[in-house]
C-alpha cells in the first residue's frame, strides 16, 4: 500500500481495536514511517522491497515472519479500511 493508505488503514484498524482488547496488531510493511508507526503502539516488522541482491534477505525475513506468526489472524492493510461490518464478518472467518 502507499504511505497515506496505509495510514488510513491503521486508523480504521485502530477504531475497530478499542473494543477487542484481546487482539495486538502486528504490521508487517515495507513501508518506512516510523515515526508516524511508533505513535500507533503497535508492534511493526518491516520488510523492505530490496533492490538486487536483497531478495534472498527478503526471502528468509518473509519466512522467518511467517514462522513468527504462524498461529495468528492474519490480514491485508485493506481490511482497516471495513466499515464495521466488513470487519466484524473478517473476524468470524477466523
């Protein structure tokens, strides 16, 4: 997603986060804002598009992520975009 999407995203999300307190937001992006991520309070993996030589780093970062979080919901940056219907019939998919 481009920086102001995914901001967007992250305010969606964060509305839909209030009441459900037993969930903690992971965002994996190759997006870098760091500033702007670190006033979210969430945890934040970033995964760089590397140009060249970087894919295999890409690569095992990807996996080792995957790994990481392997028993976690996950979803797209376009999810904090729901209306709260849309977000709620994501989370009874789980």
């Amino acid at each position: 997603m481009e920086r102001d999407s995914l901001r967007n995203a992250c305010l969606g999300f964060q509305q839909f986060l209030v009441s459900r307190q037993n969930l903690a937001p992971v965002l994996v992006t190759d997006v870098a804002d760091f500033a702007w991520f670190s006033r979210l309070g969430w945890m934040v993996e970033y995964l760089p598009e590397l140009e060249g030589g970087g894919m295999l780093y890409q690569e095992r970062k990807r996996d080792y992520l995957a790994w990481r979080y392997r028993d976690t919901l996950v979803v797209s940056g376009a999810a904090g975009l729901l209306d709260e219907e849309g977000w709620n019939r994501l989370l009874k998919m789980e």
